[in-house]
C-alpha cells in the first residue's frame, strides 16, 4: 500500500485551511493512495506521475510512485 509523503509547506497549507475544508482536502488526499488517478485528476507539467486535482474549493497537486504519494501543493480557490 502507498503512503501519504507531505511537502513541509502543503502540510503547512492544510494545517491554515478552515476545518471543513480541511477535512475536505484530507478526505480526498488520502483515498489518493488506493487510486491515485481518480476522476478528475489531470496530468500536470510533463512529469508522468503528476496530477492536479482542481475543486471549486481547492487545488492539490501531487505524484505518486508504487509506495507513496506525495503532495507537493494545496491551495484553497477563493
């Protein structure tokens, strides 16, 4: 099973999110281990591995290899 790696500032970016739209972000990112190019998901950049997932709510932006996923970016859309 894949594990949730954190860059330290979208760590920090969820931890200033209001609370339901953290637990709204933290919902998605970690089902992101067990299906990790859910619907919606686009690729980013012209890394294979790397996603954006693009909400009315928030942005995430991600990778992920055969044992992680790593969050790189969480931006509240306002």
């Amino acid at each position: 099973m894949r594990s949730v790696r954190w860059d330290k500032s979208a760590e920090q970016a969820v931890l200033g999110l209001p609370q339901l739209l953290r637990a709204s972000v933290l919902e998605l990112i970690y089902a992101l281990p067990d299906e990790p190019e859910p619907l919606g998901a686009r690729p980013y950049g012209m890394i294979p591995t790397a996603f954006e997932i693009v909400t009315d709510s928030f942005t995430v932006i991600y990778t992920y290899g055969d044992d992680h996923v790593s969050v790189w970016i969480v931006r509240a859309n306002t």
